[in-house]
C-alpha cells in the first residue's frame, strides 16, 4: 500500500472513518474520495487498530513515511546523502504535509542515532515529535505491518 493510501484511509472524521478500503485503491483515487470531504472535521487517525492522535500536525504522516523508508533500505540509504530537501509540489494552502519535512525528519533521526528508539512505538515518535526526548518503552506488540511504498 501506498503512504498515500494508508494516510487517507486512516483518518477518522466526525462523522466517519476510518475508510480503510482506500487502502486497496491508486494514490490518486484515495485522496480524492469524496468522503474525505464529507465526514466533519478531522479527529485522529487510526492505522491497522492503532490510534494516532491528530497533534502534532504532521506526527501522522511523518510516522507512515519514516516507516516505508525503514522498509525500503535502498532508498532510505540514498537519502542519508542529502543534507537539504524540497518539495516543489508542496502548497501550504492545501496541505500541511510534506515529503520533503519527512525525509529530512528520517535524516536528522539517523544522523542523532536515535531512529530505531524513536520507532519503536507511536508514543515514542511523538515525545520526540514534542522534543521531549526518547524513554524506554517496549516494542509494539504488532506481528504484521504492511508493506509502504
């Protein structure tokens, strides 16, 4: 599944959500599902029966992107040779999300030495998200994640 696809059809509205049959879907038709702007304001997310909460803004996002790339060590490895990153098709009127934010994320973890730490769980990518730090924590209990692209 795409990160674009387990990121639309995570999210919890209102009045519905998560849709998680845009999981199966292209990245195109999963983001442009009318449901998406039909179901109220957005709450959380909830990935696979694990809740995210919807603050930080992007914690979500980053987390789903950071996990393809720790799935994908040819191209997380590529990545660890750039120091700086763009996104040209970025715009913060439509989106607070941005690829460029994420991989440059990936890098600064690896680089800190603290990327296995911080993705041992959700709770962990999110004390680090709000600078608090990482703490011991057990590995999630989770048997299967699906392959991100």
């Amino acid at each position: 599944m795409s990160v674009e696809c387990a990121f639309q059809g995570s999210k919890v509205f209102r009045n519905g959500g998560p849709y998680t049959d845009l999981y199966s879907l292209s990245s195109k038709e999963a983001k442009t599902d009318q449901r998406l702007r039909s179901s109220g304001d957005l709450m959380a997310f909830n990935f696979l029966g694990e809740r995210f909460p919807s603050s930080p803004a992007t914690a979500f996002y980053d987390w789903l992107y950071i996990t393809a790339l720790c799935q994908n060590s040819d191209l997380a490895e590529r990545l660890l040779a750039f120091q700086g990153f763009s996104d040209i098709a970025f715009n913060p009127k439509r989106s607070i999300n941005c690829q460029a934010h994420s991989a440059a994320l990936y890098v600064s973890l690896c680089q800190k030495g603290i990327l296995e730490s911080t993705m041992q769980d959700v709770d962990s990518f999110i004390r680090v998200l709000k600078g608090e730090g990482i703490r011991d924590s057990s590995v999630r209990g989770q048997t299967h994640q699906p392959k991100l692209l």
